[in-house]
C-alpha cells in the first residue's frame, strides 16, 4: 500500500528551462554554454544540411485554437520553442517541447537553428486566446506561418521530428492532430527520432529511465497495478513501487480523465504510452494531468 505525505516533483531549474525553453534567469540556455559553442555550431550546421527544414505545409485545425486573435512580426527564434518578435514580446510555441541544453548542446542549440530557419523576419499569425501567457510572461499560442498564413508551424516541426508533443505544456496542446504528424515522423526515424537518446523508452528499463531523470521522454508499457491515494491515482509498471517506474496523476486531474472516456480504475493490464518530464518519487516517475499525455494503445490486453 502507497503510504500518503510529500512526493518528489520536477521543480529543478533544469526541469523548468526544458518544458519553458529558457534558463531561470530568462537567457537563451544554450548560448550560455560557450566553452562547446563551436563544436555545436558544426553538429547543427551539418544536420541543417542533411536534412530538408521544411516540409509540405499543413493548415492548422484543432479546437484549442479555431480563430487567430493577433498577427506579429518574428525578428527571430531565441530557444527551439520560444519566437521573439520585433515589438520585443516572446511567443511560446503551445503544445510542443524541444530539445534543450539537458539532451546535449548540439542539439538544444540545433533545435533553435530549425526554428529560426522559419520564422526570422517572418510574419506569423497566433491563434488561442489573446491573453494567455506563460510564467515568463511569454505570449502562448499554435502559430501559423507562411506566404498565406496556412501552415501550421507546430505541426511542420513535429512532422520533421524536431519537436515532441508535450500536452502537459499548455491548455492550447492541439494533441490529437500532433500525435498522429509525430506517430509518422517516428515512424520513419525523422529527427530526433533517428537518435536512440530520444526513442520511445521501455517502462521496465529503470537503468535507462533513472539515468534520463529531469528530461522529457516518452515512456511504453504494461500497467501491472492501479492504486489511489486521497491525493493521487498512481499507475504502476512493476511490483516494487517504490522502484519501478510509476504514473502519478493528481485528485485534481481525475475528472479530466473521465471527460475523455478514460476509466483509470480499468487499465491494470493494458498497454500505454505516456509523456513528460522523468523525475524520482522511489523509482522513475511522471505526473500527468492531460488525458493527451496517456494514449492507451489499440490492442492492448485486459
């Protein structure tokens, strides 16, 4: 039986610049690592090369964001997932999260280079809701770019595998659309899913899972057990809680996924996917509080 009282949350800085895609003082996290700057520079520069930056273009359509509420002018990217604009405000990609300083400075700092390779001196639409910002005061929206606005900059970058859907990073995530354009950019191995560092993980490779702790991943397996606190529904990957990899999903959450049609009492046995940010509570752990971040796999046993 789970014991109640105070469990390990992700609230390092290195945690907090991945999913805001900035350091604790609001700087640019990779060009703050100077001493690999050059050697990262060239990583990225021959990956920009090999591999096309754009691909056909895709309109945005999802609910979360039916209408745009404001048109800007990028001046250029400053993180994978955050835009600065020529007015001097930011804009947070919703939805998505990149690779940052935490995967590797080539990579963070690539995943800056593939997003400004869009925007810079671009004129961009957001969509969402006019005042929604970010802890940093970042604008939060889906953004649509293009000679005619249509393509829908998230979904261009996760089609190309350079960004992952993240819907514990905002309330404007558009997952279902975005799971299906990663689902076909893992298939066939684009960006970062050509690298083993950032490939769809095991539940039972603890080895594996405790060594990627504070960054993003997306974890595969079998739930052995359901158990319920007063504060939390937890999802079990083994018998040993307090050393296997675990679900957590907060009281608050639970109503959420009811709405969504997903009975958590019900899925002893069943084979999922879910993603976030690994952090320890006795064994690897992620809290999730979307429906979006937990995909039940067809298929799956009872």
């Amino acid at each position: 039986m789970r014991l109640g009282g105070r469990v390990a949350r992700p609230q390092n800085r290195l945690v907090r610049a991945l999913f805001y895609g900035r350091s604790e003082k609001g700087t640019l996290s990779v060009c703050c690592v100077r001493h690999s700057l050059a050697i990262a520079w060239g990583v990225a520069c021959a990956s920009l090369a090999a591999v096309p930056v754009h691909s056909e273009g895709v309109r945005l359509s999802c609910p979360e964001a039916a209408s745009s509420f404001e048109n800007v002018e990028a001046a250029a990217a400053r993180d994978g997932v955050t835009i600065r604009l020529k007015d001097g405000r930011e804009v947070r990609l919703a939805g998505v999260v990149a690779a940052n300083e935490i995967d590797g400075d080539a990579v963070a700092l690539n995943a800056a280079e593939k997003l400004n390779a869009l925007v810079a001196g671009k004129s961009l639409a957001l969509y969402g809701r006019k005042n929604l910002s970010d802890r940093y005061g970042r604008l939060v929206a889906q953004v649509a770019f293009g000679a005619d606005g249509a393509d829908w900059l998230q979904a261009d970058l996760v089609s190309e595998g350079w960004l992952r859907v993240a819907p514990e990073t905002s309330e404007l995530s558009c997952a279902k659309p975005l799971l299906g354009f990663e689902a076909k950019a893992r298939a066939g191995r684009k960006g970062l899913w050509q690298d083993a560092r950032f490939a769809v993980e095991r539940a039972d490779n603890i080895e594996k899972l405790t060594a990627s702790m504070g960054r993003f991943a997306v974890v595969e397996g079998v739930i052995r057990r359901v158990g319920e606190t007063s504060g939390h529904t937890y999802l079990d990957f083994g018998r040993r809680y307090n050393e296997d990899f675990s679900i957590m999903i907060p009281r608050s959450a639970r109503a959420g996924f009811a709405a969504a049609g997903i009975d958590l009492k019900s899925l002893r046995g069943k084979q999922v996917r879910a993603r976030g940010v690994l952090f320890s509570s006795g064994g690897p752990a992620i809290e999730i509080r979307k429906p979006a971040s937990l995909e039940v796999l067809a298929g799956s046993g009872t």
